[in-house]
C-alpha cells in the first residue's frame, strides 16, 4: 500500500461521546461483552 | 461454542472481546447505510485495524502471534487474541488496556487459555 503510515490516527483511546460511553460501560457490566453496535 | 471458558489467573495470552467490527458487519459486502462496500476497502480496514493493534501492543513485550477473528456470526465475533512470548508483557499489556477505548468502544481485555491457536478448539 502506499498510504503514508504515520497520517492515520490509532483507534487507540478514541473515546465515545458521553452517551454512549455510559451504556457501552452498562452493556459491559451487564453482560461482559458488547453487542453489535454500529459505532463507525 | 457458548460455554463460559475458565479465565486463567496468568497467560501470555490475552483475548479482546468483540474488538474488531467489519465495515460491512449487518450485511456482508454493504455498509450500514446499504451502500456496498469495495471488497478491497475492507481489507485495508481489516489491516489498518491490525497495524493498530499491533503497534499498540508490542509496547509491551514481544507478539508470538496475533489472530482477529473476521466472522460474522455472533460466536467470537471481532475477538482478538494476542499471544505474547513471555507471561509478563501479557499482564503489563492487560492492565494497561484496563478502561480504555478503542474507536469510542471499551476495550474488553482478559487473559486467555489459548496458547496454541491450531489446537484452539472447545473441550
């Protein structure tokens, strides 16, 4: 590939927005795990 | 499988849950907006995520191997597994991903049994 590496930024600590932050941590607690969620 | 695997106190290997989300993960080959997807542009997505994961974990410690799993169907869906050589960089990496985010999702971090991904099957 030719695109430069250093351009893309990491998904690394990319938080949420507020709301969906409290029911992903929800979603988490409940279950373990995340459902398919579209977040892209 | 659906049975709930014992988690190990200590491996070198470290499983993210649900980690990676196809572009195309409601329909296979469409977007979530029903536009389809250029095979090629998932692919890229696929190894941007892994190139990110990557280089975030071998901070830590040197990668035996790293396998995300690309399905679609619910079982492991998007899970991560990495497995490093030494027990230690597997701990430092999983307490160093406790609380954080990856693409605005929690990342879901656990040790994990598996130590040989061809042998890594439920019994």
């Amino acid at each position: 590939r030719s695109r430069s590496k250093s351009k893309r930024i990491s998904g690394f600590d990319m938080a949420p927005p507020a709301s969906a932050m409290l029911a992903g941590a929800a979603a988490a607690a409940a279950a373990g795990q995340i459902p398919g969620t579209t977040t892209m | 499988c659906s049975r709930l695997h014992n988690r190990p106190t200590i491996s070198p290997t470290l499983l993210l849950s649900n980690m990676y989300q196809r572009p195309d993960m409601i329909t296979p080959g469409v977007d979530a907006q029903g536009q389809p997807i250029d095979p090629h542009k998932i692919q890229e997505h696929f190894e941007d995520f892994y190139e990110d994961i990557f280089e975030e974990l071998c901070k830590f410690g040197e990668i035996e191997s790293l396998n995300v799993c690309d399905n679609l169907a619910d079982h492991m869906i998007g899970n991560v597994y990495v497995q490093f050589k030494e027990e230690d960089h597997a701990a430092a990496a999983l307490q160093a991903l406790q609380g954080r985010f990856y693409n605005g999702r929690p990342i879901i971090a656990d040790f994990s049994p598996v130590t040989d991904f061809r042998e890594a099957t439920c019994r």
